[in-house]
C-alpha cells in the first residue's frame, strides 16, 4: 500500500479516520470521566493535522489523476468531514481504482 504516492494517500486516509477514532474513543472519555484534557489537545492537534493534510492531497490527486472533480473529489472531501467517511470513501472509491507508480 505504500509503494506510491496514492498508496500513501489512502494510508493517509486510514490515519485520519483512526486519530478521529483515538480522539473519540479515547481522549473525549479521559477527558470528560477523568477530568485530564491533555490528551484531547495532542490527539485533537494530531487529528487536526491529519485532516488537513488529507484535504490537500485529494485535491492534488484529483489534479494528477483528473479526477471529475464533480463526482470523485466532492465524494472525497465530503468523506473528509463526516465522522469515520475517510474508511468509506477508501471503500466505495478508491480501493478498485489503479494504482500508479508515482
């Protein structure tokens, strides 16, 4: 999967969706049930990053691969903003498409 630049992408993605995983399921309850927030500000900044990052490299994979920005990277960026939609965009998207070697 990491072999190319869209195997990294992808791998990206999952990072993503599991720091989203992380803060949830694990910074929210320490924060809320044991009153310490140190983990939200780090997992929540990690995250922040994550996302970022994703955002910009499906729009420069919709460039590189001219993808129909109509239809693939509004599906992708959308996948960017609902909880966990990284793991179904990767999914319904992108796991069938060919990888190339850059």
């Amino acid at each position: 999967m990491l072999k190319n630049s869209f195997g990294r992408y992808r791998a990206l993605g999952f990072l993503e969706g599991g720091s989203l995983l992380v803060l949830m399921g694990i910074a929210m309850p320490v924060k809320y049930i044991l009153g310490n927030p140190i983990l939200v500000k780090y997992i929540g900044m990690l995250h922040g990053l994550l996302f970022l990052l994703y955002v910009i490299e499906t729009v420069r994979h919709s460039l590189e691969r001219k993808w129909s920005f109509s239809k693939m990277t509004i599906w992708l960026l959308i996948g960017s903003f609902v909880p966990f939609g990284t793991f179904i965009a990767d999914y319904k998207l992108l796991r069938n498409l060919p990888q190339t070697n850059s």
